[in-house]
C-alpha cells in the first residue's frame, strides 16, 4: 500500500511484472513477489559521475567546493524535491509546477546540457518529449519497455 500511495505508477508495474512472474514460473496465485532497487543504485552512481562531469564543464570542482551552490542551484534543487515529494508523490500534477520544471530544463540546456535524465519514477507524470525541445529520458518509461520486451521475449 505504501508503493502505491508514494508512486502509483510502480506499484501497478510491479503488480504486472508480478502477475507475469507468477505465470512465467508456474507460480501459486497466493504466492507474493518483491522488487529490489538494485538498479536504482546504478543510476545513481551514474548520474553522480554525470553530474561531477557537467559542473566541471560549468566550472565547478564538487570535489573541492562540494555541491552546496553548484549550479543549477539550491533554490532550483529545492524546487525540484518540493514537486516531486509535496505533488507528484501524491498524484497532484499542476500546470505552474511543469512550468518550474520546464524553466530548470531550460536553464540546464542553455548553459549546456543536451539531454535531462528523468530519475523520478514520477517526474513521467509531468513533462513529455513534447513540452521541450531538450531531450528526455524518462527512466520509468525505459525500464517499462524493457520489462515488456523481455516478458515478450520469453514466449
């Protein structure tokens, strides 16, 4: 129940992929699956070098100088986290929000990103490829579409 309420968007993907398991393997229907984040691991060791890699290009030493003030900055990591946690995580998706995401894309592209990682399996629920020209990967959708083509890959 927890899932669900934190991100329903995982909890209905973990009831499909346990539904498949469970056929999959010859399961008992009251037999219960759980997910691991292992995953969730490796993304963030990438995404931490991704990030060390990006505020030296922009003239940051996160090794010397830590994050605190790194850009893009605090205020915009601030926002970032209310969204996710006070919104999203609650299923609230308001149009002022996806223009504060939107403005931080920008803000990132302009002083040189050229694609955002979407790490949040919420933050799908706000922005599309559509709503900016800077490219998105959405890591719920990804790791969606790789569950399904191997589901389907196994007969």
């Amino acid at each position: 129940m927890a899932l669900y309420v934190a991100s329903s968007i995982a909890a209905r993907l973990e009831a499909v992929c346990e539904a498949w398991l469970k056929d999959l393997l010859g399961l008992p229907p009251q037999t219960a699956v759980g997910f691991v984040t292992g995953t969730s691991i490796a993304t963030l060791c990438g995404l931490a070098a991704g990030r060390n890699v990006l505020l030296e290009k922009a003239g940051w030493d996160v090794n010397t100088r830590g994050l605190l003030g790194a850009p893009p900055g605090g205020a915009d990591r601030k926002t970032v986290n209310d969204i996710i946690f006070q919104e999203l995580c609650l299923g609230k998706v308001r149009e002022e929000s996806k223009a504060e995401f939107l403005r931080i894309v920008a803000d990132m592209a302009a002083r040189g990103a050229q694609a955002v990682i979407l790490g949040c399996t919420e933050i799908g629920m706000l922005l599309d490829q559509k709503d900016t020209p800077v490219r998105l990967y959405d890591t719920t959708a990804i790791h969606a579409a790789q569950a399904v083509e191997f589901a389907l890959s196994q007969g």
